[in-house]
C-alpha cells in the first residue's frame, strides 16, 4: 500500500498498560522538547513560539502520519545552519516557503520510493557535515553564553569569527555564570540522573533551563531573557495563515529547499534506523518520508520551521516507555498545554541557559571520536570527512555534501574498477593453448566492465590474435551502457581483421545487457560457448 501509517499497526494486543506507558513518555517527552524547541529556533533567528509551534504542529503529524512506531519529530539542530542563513538572506517570510518547499519534496520522494537511497550516501559524508554542523552551532551559541553584546551574529563563518572578536571585551560576567552552571547541571545531572529514583525521568535540560529562571527572577539579574529580547510567548494557539508566495521570491528558494529536504530526509531516516535497532522494529522509509513531507507542507502555515525525526527526543520516548505513535502526539500536546497555561511563566528564561543547552546538543551530535580514529582509514576516507566537515564550517552544507558525494563517488569508482581485471587464461589449465599462441588468445575477464574500467577490453585491442580471440565473461557480475560498447566496438574490430570472436559464461545480468543493446544480433549464434573449455575446444576445431 503507498499511504500506510504505522500507526494503524500499532494497536494490537494494546492495553491499558501500555496507554499509561505511552501517555507518561509523550508527557516527558514534551518536557525535554521544550527547552530545545525555543533554543533551536532562537539559535535559527526565530521567535521561541515559532520552534513550539512546529513540535506541536509537524511533531503531530509525524508521529501520526510517520512510518516509524516510536519516532518523536520537531526541529532539530541540523536546521539551524541552513535555516539562519535563509532568514538572514531572505527573510522569514521566505523561509516559510522554502519550508513548504521541501515538504513538497519530501513527500515526493516517499511517493516514488525513494527513501532507501538515502541510505546509499556514505557514513563519511554524513559523519563530516553532522560534526560541521555541531561546531556552527557551538559557534552560533558563543554570543548568548558569553552575553557579548552584538546587535546581529553573522550568518557567514568569517564574519561570525570577527564579530565574536570585536565584541570579545563585552563578556558579561553574569551571564556567563548562568551559562556555566546551566552546562554544569546539565553534566552532573546525567552522571547521577540513575540514582535519582522518579526524578531520573526528568531530563538535565530542563532542570537547567528551570534552575536558571528561577535565579535570573529572584535575583533580577541583568541578563538577557526571552522576555527582554522577544517580549516573552504567546499564550494562544498557532493560528493558519497563508504564505505570501510569489514566483519572482519562490524561484529562489528552490535551492535552499533542496537542502532542506535533503537533509531533513536524511535526519529522519537516520534517527527512524537508530529507533529501529532500540525496539528491534523495522520502519517504512517512503512512509516516513511522506509524512515528514506533509508536516512540512503544513507546519508553515502555522508559522513554524523546518521539522524531522529527533534522534534526542526519540530515544527518550524509547526510554521513557513509549511504544507507539500515541507517545508522539502526547508529546505535542503537552507542549500545546505548555503553551495555553504557561506562557508567561517563559518570560523570565535566561538566553545564557539555553545557549548552555545548545552547546551541550551540540557537543552530543558530533562524532568526535572518528576525528580521534581518522589514521586507522583510508586516505580517500579520510579526505571526504574532512573536506566536507571544513567545507560546511566554512562555506556552505550544499556545497560540503556536494564535494563529498561527488569524493565518495570517485572514489567507489577507482575501487570497483581496481577490483575488475582482465588476466590470460592460465596455460597450466588449458595446455592445449600452448601451441596455439599468438593464432588463438583466451582471456578471462573478473568483475565489472562499466564506463570506469572499459579500459580492460581496450587494452587487449593493442594485442589481437591472428585467427580467434577468446573471452570468458563467467565472472563478469556487471556490464553497463559502456561496457556493452566498448565489447561491440572491439567485436567490429575483430570481424575487419578477420578474427572469430568466442564470447564464453555470459549470463545473468550480463546477457540481459547484451539482449537490450541487441548485441547478441550482431554477432553469430555459434560464437556463444557456455564456459571456456568448450570455447578453446571450439575453436581449435575450426
């Protein structure tokens, strides 16, 4: 079936048991989501409501749409380099149809069956701008950690670091107080959250964030809260409202979007895979991939951000007791409750804590470690990872994933073809050659011929045999456009120099090939041999 939400799944031999285990974990999912959800969109240049209002909105619609049991969407930090840099070159009005926009192609790539192919893109892409990605948002964080006084953070690398420079002796000393005992709560909170009973379940970013509020009120500290900065958040429901689209502004966005699909697709998938292994599940990929579409699609219009899969999030739900996509909508209702009673209270939330918890996300998405490990891979490996982890700091996440895609490629090609090989057939096992050398060759040909290693069947055009030339294509597990031909151009050669070609083992996807290129009409039925014994008898008969 193309639409199939897991959610119709999920209820059978459901208990009253589980309800309460799924109410419980959607509730302290919500908790956890809510600090993250106004960082995230702070640290994209949003308003705080505008990061709730998308955990309500597309979180809902994920968990009820998605093809994952457990997964817990929202925005997530991979978005904020990408997102910051839209608002601050676009506007936001024009970041909500890029979000739309990448909804759109989304769902698109869940309906044509798309999402396996996400897996296809290699570890050390994904492992270099996720780390990229890590230290752009640690950066992004320094300003409200510190308390520098900048009146705007750049969205370019350089002129961040400039910026930052100048503003170094404007450090408020308050702020970064909270900043660092927002980080050490956090810290500590994790190394004893186990002994800690019932309040184990309540996570170290809230304890923070709460901690944080309740110092910054009762001492009237001169910090920056979302008060001061945004006038604190809304106590109403996100309201629909159409976006402003025009074709001169959408043209656009059709890049940017692109970006954020892909990465959005590759966030979920990943996170859908890891929630895969914890509850020993399999997702649907396409499904979730259409869901986080139609999130994505809606959300904007509700003024929220980009959304997907949360790895964070989701693994709480897993450990909180969550077991099916009721968890996820618990989740975004609790945060709509948040929102309706306890708006006010968001007030007095210092900026300093949440770019404490931003830096902790921060430094728990990267993969540091292979960075440590890098000298145990190979060069090629070692330079996609790093050329796209610079590359995603420095320029821009498009071009990063670019260049390491096209590294990966070019490096999967020089591997294959390396592995193909073309060698003469071995005298100790077909003595019978011997006496025919230079009238009668045999070749045996392993691997793939594609357009990377075409150069095999090129290099025995440079030494033909007089009479009959011999290839044992049993080993041959591919062949492609160019492959077929090279093959027909060296068949064309052999028959102007009056050379009988003897083609042996070809079969399976080999000879599919060669039945589509009509191949297989171009030469003589009799000079197909099922192996290279009855090829060299064959032709040392005539």
């Amino acid at each position: 079936m193309l639409f199939h939400p897991r959610i119709f799944d999920s209820f059978k031999g459901y208990n009253r048991a589980l309800l309460i285990k799924d109410v419980l974990a959607g509730i302290t999912v919500g908790i956890v989501a809510l600090p993250l959800a106004m960082a995230f969109a702070i640290a994209s240049g949003l308003k705080p409501e505008t990061g709730i209002f998308t955990a309500i909105v597309a979180g809902g619609l994920i968990s009820l749409l998605g093809g994952s049991r457990v997964q817990i969407g929202g925005p997530a930090g991979a978005f904020i380099v990408i997102v910051y840099g839209i608002v601050e070159h676009y506007g936001v009005a024009n970041l909500l149809v890029a979000t739309a926009m990448s909804g759109v192609f989304l769902l698109l790539m869940g309906i044509f069956r798309l999402g396996t192919l996400v897996r296809f893109i290699p570890v050390a892409v994904i492992i270099g701008f996720t780390n990229g990605i890590a230290v752009l948002i640690g950066l992004s964080q320094i300003k409200d950690f510190f308390g520098l006084s900048i009146d705007k953070m750049p969205a370019e690398f350089f002129q961040a670091i400039q910026a930052l420079y100048q503003a170094a002796d404007t450090v408020n000393p308050t702020a970064l107080a909270i900043a660092c005992g927002s980080l050490a709560i956090i810290i500590v909170w994790k190394l004893i959250q186990k002994h800690l009973g019932w309040f184990s379940h309540l996570p170290g970013t809230v304890v923070a964030m709460v901690a944080a509020t309740i110092v910054t009120s009762l001492l009237n500290l001169p910090i920056d809260t979302i008060g001061t900065r945004f006038g604190g958040i809304p106590s109403s429901l996100p309201h629909f409202e159409w976006l402003p689209i025009s074709w001169s502004t959408a043209q656009f966005m059709i890049a940017p979007a692109l970006t954020l699909a892909l990465l959005g697709a590759i966030e979920s998938l990943l996170c859908a895979r890891i929630a895969d292994g914890l509850i020993h599940d399999r997702h649907e990929s396409n499904q979730e991939l259409m869901a986080q579409g139609i999130a994505n699609i809606v959300s904007p219009f509700f003024g929220g951000m980009p959304a997907t899969g949360t790895i964070a999030r989701t693994v709480t739900n897993i450990e909180s007791g969550g077991t099916t996509p009721l968890a996820g909508i618990v989740h975004s209702l609790t945060l709509l409750l948040v929102i309706l009673f306890a708006a006010p209270l968001a007030k007095n939330i210092p900026l300093a804590s949440l770019a404490a918890i931003l830096m902790y996300v921060a430094w728990n998405m990267g993969e540091w470690k292979k960075f440590v490990d890098l000298k145990q891979f190979r060069l090629p490996y070692r330079l996609t990872i790093l050329s796209v982890f610079i590359l995603t700091v420095v320029l821009d996440l498009t071009v990063a994933v670019q260049v390491g895609l096209l590294s990966a490629f070019i490096t999967f090609i020089y591997r294959i073809s390396s592995l193909s090989r073309c060698e003469p057939a071995d005298p100790n096992l077909f003595p019978e050659l011997n006496q025919h050398r230079g009238q009668i060759d045999a070749y045996r040909i392993y691997g793939a011929i594609f357009f990377g290693a075409v150069k095999l069947l090129e290099k025995i055009e440079e030494n033909l045999p007089s009479r009959t030339l011999i290839l044992d294509l049993k080993n041959v597990i591919y062949i492609d456009t160019s492959g077929m031909e090279t093959l027909a151009e060296l068949t064309h050669l052999c028959k102007i120099r009056n050379i009988t070609l003897i083609i042996c083992g070809l079969d399976h996807q080999p000879y599919e090939m060669a039945q589509r290129s009509a191949y297989l009409e171009s030469i003589k039925p009799d000079c197909l041999y099922p192996d290279l014994s009855s090829g060299i008898a064959a032709a040392i008969a005539n």
